[in-house]
C-alpha cells in the first residue's frame, strides 16, 4: 500500500469497534513507512481548560475553549494545533499547513479569544501507529481516508462530525453491516 501524504483524515471505519476510535475523525500529521501520528478532532474531553492548566495558564485561554482527546496515546501535557504559523513561538510544521506547539506562550495567542471560530485546536493525546500498523488497519477496512479540509479540522461542531465526513464520502453509516467481530 502506498503511503499517503499528511495532512489527511483518518475516518473509523463503521465496522470499527474499538473503543479508543470508534466513530472518531484522525486529522494525520505524520506518516512515513516508519509509522504514523494523528489527533482526533471529535472528541472532547469535557473538561474547561481552567481545571487542567495551572495558574496562570489557564486564566489565559477563553473559559469555553474545547479541550480535545486526541487519542489513547497518554502525555501529559496539551499540544496546540494551528494553521499558519505563529512568529516567535516554539513551533514546528508537522504537515504542509498544519503547525503544532507545546509551547505555553502560544495559548494566549490563539485560544483567548472566543472559541467560535477557532484558529486552533488545543489536544491532550495523540494517535499513533508503528511501521505498517496503520496500513494494515486500513487493509483490514478500519479506517477510511478523507482528504484535508480545513473546515473539518478546525472547527468546534464536533457532535456530528463524524457523520458530516463519511456523508463527504457518499457513505451512510447505516447503509454498512459490519461483519461478525467487526474492526478492532
């Protein structure tokens, strides 16, 4: 299987029944025969940021900011995503157009304002594959590919985003059996 080119949208896979990514959206950032790196987007931690950042940092991001699960792969400590890039703060281009930092002077450049059109998205997490992992899952139909759309990956709409991306495909969920045991 080729490798294919970041960014890009991961989408699980109807069939998908593991836990840690059914019915998600993976935006990919990194993927080389090495292996592969993603956030997901749709799910929220249901947490504000107040409670999880120490003073002063979390008074420096807007109360309604969303705090993002970006998969099962545990850090402890939050990355910010974000389009273009952002003079004089720690950060690195992980995909042409799609920069991350886990630097904490980017908050109050991106997430102090009000949340409704975000100009990041702040992950706790990260999604991860070693060498043919992924391309093995995506053999066995877990996953389907969604090219990068800004509009999917930058956006506080998550409840139904899932849905918005395979409708995107011309897939409906309901439309799909899954076969017995399903993806894991």
């Amino acid at each position: 299987m080729e490798t294919l080119t970041p960014p890009y949208f991961l989408l699980a896979s109807p069939a998908m029944l593991d836990p840690n990514f059914a019915k998600t959206v993976v935006l990919m950032g990194h993927h080389t025969e090495e292996g592969a790196l993603g956030w997901i987007v749709n799910r929220l931690l249901g947490v504000p940021p107040k409670e999880i950042l120490a003073p002063p940092l979390g008074e420096s991001i807007h109360p309604e900011t969303p705090l993002r699960l970006g998969g099962p792969v545990v850090t402890n400590g939050l990355i910010a995503l974000f389009r273009a890039e952002v003079p004089g703060i720690e950060q690195m281009e992980m995909a042409p157009g799609l920069h991350v930092s886990a630097s904490a002077e980017i908050l109050p450049k991106l997430f102090a304002g009000s949340p409704a059109k975000p100009d990041g998205l702040l992950v706790l997490g990260y999604s991860g594959w070693d060498a043919e992992q992924l391309e093995h899952e995506m053999e066995e139909g877990a996953w389907l590919v969604l090219p990068y759309d800004e509009a999917f990956a930058f956006t506080n709409e998550t409840e139904d985003l899932w849905e918005r991306a395979l409708a995107r495909l011309g897939v409906n969920p309901a439309n799909v059996t899954p076969f017995p045991g399903g993806v894991s």
